[in-house]
C-alpha cells in the first residue's frame, strides 16, 4: 500500500531495507522489541526497578553547650538581661514581655509583667534550673493577673537553654521563650 499524500522515492525504500538487514539494525529491533515487551507487561501491580538510594549526609554532633562556672552558672548567660520577643505554643497573660536578669552566679531576676520575681539559677550542660523564687506581692489587674501564675509554672521545670549572639532560647516541655539580650541599664 502506497500513500499518495507522501511519495518515498524506490531507491530510499530500497536503502532503507538493506540497511534492516545488517547486523547493527537487528540488535537494534531486539532492544526495541524487549524495551516494549517490558513496558507492555509492567502492570499496577509490578513496579520499575527503584533507583538507587541516596546516602544520608554525614551527621556531625551537636557542639558541646559551655561548662558551667564555678558558681554553676555558664558564663554566657552571667551578667546579661534578655527580653522575650515571641514565646511558641501560647502566650504570657497580658503579654508579658518576660524580662530575665542573671547577676552574679548565681543570682537571677524575672518579671512577666506584674510582680517581680529573684532567685537562685544554675546551668548544667543545656539545662537551666531555677530554684524557688521570691517576689513582690502586688496586684495585678487582668489580664496580667495571669502573668505570675504563667511564670511559676514555665520555671518550675528544668529549662532547655540555648545561646546564639543576642538571642536566647528557653524551652520547657510546653513553650519555648525567645528573648534578645538588652543593654545593660547604666
């Protein structure tokens, strides 16, 4: 059957099929003919080869957070103030902001808006522990009346803390605080 639309010169076809007749064009047609046959048998339930896994990169450990002090608390965090500018996974009733002072080992002062709290930090390793606090007794109205209660409980836990330049980040099991450190008062 010839198309009329498309002529093909006679010697072209007669080139075309010398050409099938050689060595290279039947390894050729056996390649295409298997390529099909696999393509045409893969079903939903047969899957292609998957490629090669990648390796992971390789882990490094984290750095080793500072040694404490021999007053037990990390020199990082000696003689600074931070003030919190987010707090993950709820928020300080009033809105804070939770105002941190760590004075001389181990001295450490806080404030979430509405008393003033004092008491005794230590640092081991990346955990943060803050004893039993002391503060004012004011009253505060709502809704920083929560303010107080929030703290206690935020502290009353060993602290994840962590330090990069200005920020720090203290995390309980609950929240993470985000706080900058602020120029010391003069």
């Amino acid at each position: 059957m010839y198309r009329t639309d498309h002529v093909i010169p006679r010697l072209r076809m007669r080139s075309l099929g010398q050409t099938a007749r050689t060595g290279t064009a039947r390894i050729l047609l056996s390649v295409v003919t298997l390529v099909a046959a696999a393509a045409t048998t893969a079903g939903p339930g047969l899957a292609a080869a998957a490629p090669a896994p990648i390796p992971p990169a390789p882990i490094r450990p984290a750095p080793a957070p500072p040694p404490p002090s021999a007053g037990g608390l990390s020199p990082l965090l000696a003689n600074t103030t931070f003030g919190s500018v987010g707090v993950v996974g709820g928020a300080i009733p009033g809105g804070g902001p939770l105002t941190i002072t760590f004075g001389p080992n181990p001295h450490v002062g806080l404030d979430a808006g509405c008393n003033q709290h004092g008491g005794r930090a230590t640092t081991v390793g990346d955990q943060l522990l803050i004893g039993s606090l002391i503060s004012t007794m004011m009253a505060c109205p709502p809704p920083r009346s929560g303010a107080d209660r929030w703290l206690a409980r935020f502290t009353s836990v060993p602290l994840r803390w962590h330090r990069v330049g200005p920020v720090l980040t203290l995390a309980s099991p609950r929240q993470t605080v985000i706080l900058t450190e602020r120029a010391p008062a003069r």
